[in-house]
C-alpha cells in the first residue's frame, strides 16, 4: 500500500476539510507526521468530546493549533466523526515493509580520522526543523563544518554511540538514520513504523531500540548497519495492545526501560548475555547451522503500575525512574524492586525527559519545567518531595546545566513572554537573570559547551539563530542564522551523560 493512495473507496464529506488543514502534520491518509496518526486504534484514551476541544481550541504543549476560527462546529464535529473511522484497510508496518525499507549507503573510507579539525568530541549536531536539515558545528569556534538534509520532522535527541563517531537520528514518520561523525556521511536508513516515539542504544554499541506509536511495537536493530534485528509486540500481561510512550538505555543495567501508553507497565528488556535472573522465562533454541544453544536474546521483565508512564526521568544510578503522566499522576519506581515506592507531587504537566540533576551540600535535587504551570519545581531526590517552585513567566519545555556552571537554564516556551529565558542559581534557587536574546520571538532548548564554558541558546523560528552566551557573564559572545533550531546535542556532554543534560 502506498502511503499517498487514499483509503477511501468514498470520500466522507470532512475529507478535503482535512486535506486542507490537517493533514500537513498528520498526513495524508492519518498516518502521522509531526503530529500523531488520527486512526481510532491511536485516539483510545481520547473521548470524542475531547477530540472537538482539541481541534477547536488546540492543545497545550504541543504543535497542534486551534481551528475555531477557521472551522464552525459543525465542520469541527465532521472532522472528529472522520478521525474516529477506522481506515479502509489496516495500515501495516511488519517485517515485510521494515526489510524493504532498509537502505545502506557506501562508506568511501573508514578511517578513524575525521575529514575535518575540529575536537570530535566538542561538536554539537543542531536539528533545523525550519527545513528538515541537520548542522554539524565545531564546539570551540562555533563555526558550521557541515550541513545536511535529515529525514521530515527529527524528533527527540539523536543518540551517540559510546565513542561519539555515529548517531542515530528518529523522525516522527519511522525512519532511522546512521550518520558517521568522521566522514560527515549518512551510512544506513531504515523506516522501522508510521510513528515512532523515540530510539535508544545500548551501552555496548550493539543493538538500537526503537519504540513506535503506530504500530504497536518496539523494533531493534543492530546498531552496525541498522539491519532488522527483532520485533517486539506490545502487548501487555492482559493481552492488549499498547503503544510505547519511550524508550531508554539504562546503561548500567545493560538493559533498555520502555513505558507503555496506554497500559500501567514499565518493561525492562535485558541486552545482557546471558540476561540475568528474573526475567521471564529463557527460551532456549538451536542455531540452525551450528546446533549451537542460545539464550532468547531481549527476554522482558514486567514491571506493573497504578498509573500509566508518559514520559519519565531516571536518576544517575539508573535505579529509579521518575515518571509523570498526562493526568498528573506522578510516581517514582524502583527498578530492583520492581514496584512503585512513592508519589512524586508535582502538579500540571512536568517535562521529565528534559529534567536535570545537581548537587546542593548533601541534597541531590531535581528541577523539572512544566508544560502546563509556570514554574520550575525543585525534588530532593532522596525524599522525593517537592522542596521548592519556583515562579517562571511562563510555561517551559527545555532545561538544561552543565557540571562546571553554577546556573541552570530554563525556556518560557509558551505565552506572551516565550522570548525569555531564565537562568537560576543552582545553589540558592533563585532566578539570577531573565534574558531575552530576539525580542518578541521564541527562545528554546539550552546546551553546554563540552568544558561547561558556553551556553547554546535557539531562537525557534525559521529566520532563526543560535546565540552562543558566555554562560559566567551571561554576556552573547556569537549569533549563527539558523532555520528553526529546534536541538542541539553535544557530543562530550552526551556520551558522559553529563548529569545537565537529556540522555
Ligand atoms: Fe518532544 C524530546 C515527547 C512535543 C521537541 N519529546 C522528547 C522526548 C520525548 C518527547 C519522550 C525524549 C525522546 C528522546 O530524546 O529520546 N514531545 C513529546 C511529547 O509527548 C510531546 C509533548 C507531544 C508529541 O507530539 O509527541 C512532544 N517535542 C514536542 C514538540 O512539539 C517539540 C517542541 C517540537 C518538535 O520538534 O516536535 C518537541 N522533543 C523535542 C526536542 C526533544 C524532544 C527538541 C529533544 C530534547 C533533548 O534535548 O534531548
């Protein structure tokens, strides 16, 4: 089936409302683009009623827009009937379709010497979602060195291999790309569902992780040239399908944390050989050519909740992951106990996945903006209690520090003040200075240099920039023009799992 061929033998009457409005970010047929598939199998836990307040008032958070004054309620109502039809025919992603999508390309040398000066390990890839490319930029001159077209619509940070010579992009739409740091070449591709979540590799190089909304599964890969190396269902202990809300590795544990969306389970996916105790029952087969044993490789330990995980956090141990969810069900679970030991109270939509962590005496905290509140709340991570919120002007995406700086950086991302940004003092908790890099537009998402000595600002619009501060002075030092920077990831920062950081 092509992806462009409508599904429709007859076309209801919302479909050229949809072709018109919707289906730049949701696709053609509903598949899903930079916003989700519409198909009733993704919109489950999303009442009809729901559905119309969303279209007509857009959602918070995200990039969906409201449409009241484009559509009366009547057009709003017909697009909510059509996205609660299911399709014709039943979209399929299988190993079929992953097979025939998977591409590598020749790599002309594989010198481990870079084609370019600049410290490896100080480069900083920035994802321009204004035209879907990708720069490569040389971390002490902050100079571009390269610059290439990514797949439509990157999302969630790349991922780096141990020594940062390869990483690993995700687009909305499925695709995974291998990009070599040294040669400044894509090396392999592959389309591994219509909407994927996130990616993760394992500590040991070997196998990326992808989790997908559509279909319901996690895919993994062997990380050397993305060939197809296992498909999981998700399925949860009760039989029913669920989509993937994330996926991580959890170094340590040689293991990768997947949540569930639409079921309360955290599963824990051993890429240890051999896995360890406790996870499920060890399939043991026979290689066909050797009639060798072997252990099921990624056998999974099931971990059961009150409360669904969308979006989680792990502390630095890599023992604890603390999630919240869309309802504001916080809890934080203990991996080696395999259960939930606390509430986490914090109210309105936190943004775990872009929290961070610190050092304060003998507290270690936790800071987390909020989608929904305009605050930034401070968790002392032994206790698990909120010590501290502190007043934002408006609600934030993207937080960010560095080891070697005494401040931490939050956005206002949404509001009449989403051209500020915040730098609070890590050790008194008090917002020091408020910048405002352009005036009346967007600023986002903060990295470090890899010596912590600047900070790395976007400015989210399509005649955007990076704006590079002295993060001591909090003076600019530099502007770059870029097309709606949407990340930036740095290389040390990320392979060290700088604790300022995403992972
Ligand atoms: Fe993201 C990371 C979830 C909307 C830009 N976002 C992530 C991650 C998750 C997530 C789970 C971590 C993945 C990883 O790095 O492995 N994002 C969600 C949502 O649930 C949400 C609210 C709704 C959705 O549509 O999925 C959402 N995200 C957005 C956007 O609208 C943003 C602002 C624009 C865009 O490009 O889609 C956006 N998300 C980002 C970015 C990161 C990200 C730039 C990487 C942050 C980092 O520094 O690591």
């Amino acid at each position: 089936m092509s992806l462009n061929t409508p599904l429709f033998a007859e076309l209801p009457a919302a479909e050229p409302i949809y072709q018109e409005h919707c289906s730049v970010c949701h696709g053609k047929n509903r598949l899903g683009i930079t916003g989700p598939a519409l198909l009733p199998e993704n919109l489950r836990r999303l009442r009809k009623k729901k559905a119309f307040a969303t279209i007509a008032e857009g959602r918070a958070a995200t990039q969906m827009l409201p449409f009241s004054d484009k559509l009366n309620s009547e057009q709003i109502q017909e697009l909510v009937d059509y996205i609660f039809t299911p399709l014709a025919e039943t979209p399929v992603w299988g190993e079929k379709e992953i097979l025939a999508s998977h591409v590598t390309y020749p790599v002309e040398s594989q010198s481990g010497k870079p084609v370019f000066e600049a410290d490896p390990l100080n480069l900083f890839l920035v994802v321009e979602s204004g035209d879907h490319h990708v720069t490569v930029l040389d971390g002490d001159k902050f100079e571009p060195i390269h610059r290439f077209a990514s797949r439509f619509a990157l999302h969630g940070g790349p991922k780096y291999n141990s020594t940062g010579r390869f990483v690993y992009f995700t687009s909305r739409d499925g695709w995974i790309s291998k990009f070599d740091m040294y040669q400044l070449k894509m090396t392999a591709e592959i389309r591994v569902g219509i909407n994927a979540r996130n990616s993760a590799i394992s500590s040991d190089d070997r196998f990326l992780i992808v989790g997908n909304y559509m279909p319901n599964t996690l895919v993994i890969l062997d990380a050397s040239d993305l060939s197809l190396v296992k498909i999981i269902p998700a399925v949860d202990s009760k039989g029913e399908s669920s989509r993937i809300s994330a996926v991580y590795d959890a170094r340590p544990r040689k293991s990768f944390i997947a949540a569930l969306k639409d079921s309360p389970e955290v599963w824990e996916i051993s890429y240890a050989d051999p896995p360890p105790a406790g996870f499920g029952t060890w399939v043991h087969d026979y290689r066909k050519e050797s009639g060798e044993a072997t252990t099921e490789q990624f056998p999974i330990r099931r971990i059961k909740l009150d409360a669904v995980l969308d979006d989680f956090f792990f502390d630095q141990e890599y023992v604890h992951i603390l999630s919240a969810s869309r309802k504001g069900e916080g809890q934080v679970v203990d991996l080696d106990l395999g259960r939930k030991v606390a509430d986490l109270a914090i109210p309105g939509m936190p943004h775990l996945s872009s929290g961070i962590t610190w050092k304060r005496g003998e507290q270690t905290l936790l800071a987390t903006p909020n989608l929904k509140e305009s605050a930034v709340t401070i968790v002392d991570m032994k206790s698990w209690k909120p010590i501290k919120k502190i007043p934002t002007l408006g609600s934030g995406f993207f937080m960010r520090s560095h080891e070697n700086s005494p401040y931490a950086w939050v956005d206002v991302f949404f509001g009449k003040d989403k051209d500020a940004m915040h730098v609070i003092d890590k050790q008194s908790l008090e917002i020091v200075k408020t910048l405002r890099p352009a005036p009346g537009k967007t600023s986002a998402h903060v990295e470090f240099t890899r010596d912590g000595r600047y900070a790395l600002v976007s400015i989210w619009e399509m005649d955007g920039a990076l704006v590079i501060y002295d993060a001591k002075t909090l003076e600019e030092v530099k502007r770059i023009p870029m097309k709606k920077p949407v990340g930036k990831y740095n290389v040390y920062n990320k392979i060290t799992r700088s604790a300022g950081t995403s992972h």
